[in-house]
C-alpha cells in the first residue's frame, strides 16, 4: 500500500510517499515545503534513486502546496508513480489529541470536528494540521485519511506525572495537564532498542532522549509511557534550539510587567528567544556550539553545558521515578549524531551503574548501535528514528 505522510506545520509541509506491507517498508520520495502562505516558497523534492529537485515558486495555501507535492510524485521526470490513485492513503501527523484521542484513528466529520476543538491546546500546529487534512479531502476525496497524534503515547502516563499544582477545577473544565509530545518518536524508537540488546520491551525500564531542535525525555517502563519531559505545550523540559524548557513563571511574569509585553510578545519570546539560541549569542546548531566551544568561546560553553545537563537531571529523576532503568537510548537530530553531546550528557551518570564506551560512541555518529561500555549495567545506545515509518504503519493498519 502506497501512502503519503504528511507533517502540516502553520507555514509548511513535510512529506514522504511509502509503500508498505505488513512490517516491511520502502520509501519512494520525501521532501519539504517551506514558507507556505508567503509572497515566494520553497520546494524541495527528493525521489529515492533520482537526482534531488528544488525551486521557488509562490505556495499561496496549504492545499496549493499539497497539489505542488502529487503533482511532483506523477511528474515523467521526478515522480516515483504514474498514477495519483496509487496512492491509497494518506496518514498526517497531529500534533495534539487531549484526552480525546488515545491512539490514532481514521478520519471522518466527527474526527475533525474533534480535532478544531483541540486547537486552543496547539494554535500554532492545529490548523496546519487541519489544513493539510482537508486538502487531501479535496484533491484524494477516495483516499482513506488517518490522524496520527503526537500526545497520544503518553495517556498512560498516571495522574501524579501529568497534573500540576493549580487549582484542580482547571484541569477538569479546561483540560490544563502534562500531555507531552515526541510520542511518535519515544514509541518506535523503544522497542528498537529492547530488541537491540535482547530485552523484553514489555519488561524493561527505558529513558528514551529524543534531542533536537525540540527535545524530550519520556520515562517508558513495561512498553508505557510513564512521564515526559515536555507538558500542557511543547515548551516544558529541556533547553531547546529557541525555546526555554523548565522555567520559573515568576520570570515571565516579572519580563511581561518590566517590558509592558502582551501575551503575543510573550509567547513569541518563550518559543523564538529562548533556548540555546539565547544562550549561545544566537547560534542553535550543536555541530556550530560544539565547534565554539572546542575554540573556548564562553557563550557557545555555557549553551553546551546547559544542555547537557538538562538531560542528565531528566535522566536521574526518570530512573528514580521508574525505580531503576535497563536501556538509555540517545535519537532525534542531536541524539543521533552529536556524539560529543552523548558523551557529556552520559558524564557523571556512572552511579546509575551506566557508562559510555568513548571511542565506540564516537564511531556511532548517525548511526545504530550499543555505546557503553561491556561492563555497563545499563545499556546505552544510539537509535535512529523513524516517525514517518510510525505514521505509515497506523495508517495502514487502519486503512487496509
């Protein structure tokens, strides 16, 4: 079965044409729409086997970017298939499903309807991801359509993890709680890894570290989520690419009163002024931070250090929150391949009876593989991730 996965943001789209069956899959194509709604846009197109395509041309909407893409995916010179109605489906990438949505689920009038009432939780990614629906309603009306929810992983997580300290009638009128995200990540890359050093997912204690330009820590124990770093938004937990992390609200408060900003100015600085960006003088790519560091510039230090030890407090309270933990698994764009960023956040951790082989964490840069040590009671690893896989595989087994 052929299916397109789509990743609608407010201002692009990201997508990969998969054929899959059963548990074996292949990709076809992938690229990205960027600047969508702007005067000029940005389209890169990457068939598998062919040279990649790139041009700027005007993407007025999401449903004009959408036809950009499946026309590409038919074109004689870039497309991978002679036919739109190869495509039987279509699976997209939401980004949160309260407690309405538990598990990913097929898409009619209900779903969506559901899904606008939501968009208070996420209004920067809800109505892209709504868009992007209802253009492959309009140019795939035959092909079935499933929504796939960043949240939906972490409903296990139990009451303790996810209520906080307010007033409780905020949770039951407003549904104010920890939802977390990245759940598409932390529950393809667990069992990858169980299955990597012979453990029985549904049986082991996992800290998976998703770490990129967004970063989270989920605590996966007995094949659950049982907490995360991220919470009521993507801005709670770590120290990311421009936002925050963990923050003592009596600093906005303070911000908002000193410099007279309102909630807009506000909410642009928790999520485009923060982070490493703030940290480092405005750079927010490791490999660059790393590079400054190694060149003993002080900012670029104080970013790196931050970071790391962001995960390493993650990391020893998800251990004592599970009452000990098997698997520590690095993944996402940082985890992946800064493997001096994986040493660091692995320094000092040895009491948890973890320790990382240096040379071998070296070697794994982007890659698969066991990084501590032969004596390391707990193991460490670098897993690639898949999201996409994640998103096809729902989807097929939902639409089939």
């Amino acid at each position: 079965m052929k299916i397109l996965v789509l990743n609608c943001g407010s201002s692009s789209i990201k997508y990969q044409l998969i054929d899959i069956v059963e548990n074996e899959s292949n990709l076809l194509a992938k690229g990205l729409l960027e600047r969508v709604g702007a005067e000029m846009g940005e389209f890169t197109h990457r068939p598998t086997g062919k040279e990649k395509h790139y041009e700027q041309m005007p993407i007025p909407d999401h449903k004009a970017g959408i036809n950009i893409v499946l026309n590409a995916l038919v074109d004689k010179e870039i497309g991978v298939i002679s036919s739109l109605e190869e495509i039987q489906a279509c699976g997209h990438r939401v980004a949160h499903g309260g407690e309405t949505f538990t598990k990913s689920v097929l898409i009619d009038d209900n779903t969506k309807d559901a899904i606008k009432k939501l968009t208070p939780l996420a209004p920067l990614h809800t109505p892209g991801n709504l868009a992007g629906i209802e253009a492959m309603q309009a140019l795939l009306p035959n092909a079935p359509q499933v929504a796939v929810f960043d949240t939906a992983f972490h409903h296990t997580m139990p009451r303790e993890a996810y209520l906080y300290g307010i007033p409780y009638e905020y949770y039951l009128n407003d549904k104010i709680r920890r939802y977390g995200f990245h759940g598409t990540s932390h529950r393809f890359v667990g069992p990858k890894a169980a299955k990597m050093v012979g453990m029985d997912y549904n049986n082991a204690k996992i800290i998976s570290c998703h770490l990129g330009s967004g970063a989270s820590i989920c605590a996966i124990k007995n094949g659950k989520s049982v907490d995360t770093s991220m919470g009521f938004t993507p801005l709670e937990g770590l120290v990311m690419s421009s936002r925050p992390g963990d923050l003592d609200s009596g600093v906005l408060l303070y911000l908002m009163e000193k410099e007279g900003w309102d909630y807009k100015q506000a909410n642009n600085f928790l999520n485009k002024q923060c982070g490493l960006k703030a940290l480092a003088g405005g750079v927010v790519d490791m490999r660059d931070i790393m590079a400054a560091k190694r060149a003993g510039k002080e900012r670029e230090t104080i970013a790196f250090d931050v970071f790391a030890y962001r995960v390493k407090k993650y990391i020893g309270a998800y251990a004592v929150a599970m009452g000990g933990v098997d698997i520590i698994l690095f993944t996402g764009g940082i985890g992946e391949n800064a493997w001096w960023q994986r040493q660091e956040c692995c320094n000092g951790i040895e009491f948890l009876g973890a320790e990382i082989d240096k040379k071998v964490n070296e070697e794994m840069a982007g890659k698969d593989g066991i990084i501590s040590t032969a004596n390391s009671k707990v193991k460490i690893l670098s897993v690639t991730t898949d999201e996409e896989y994640v998103i096809a595989k729902d989807t097929y087994e939902l639409a089939k």
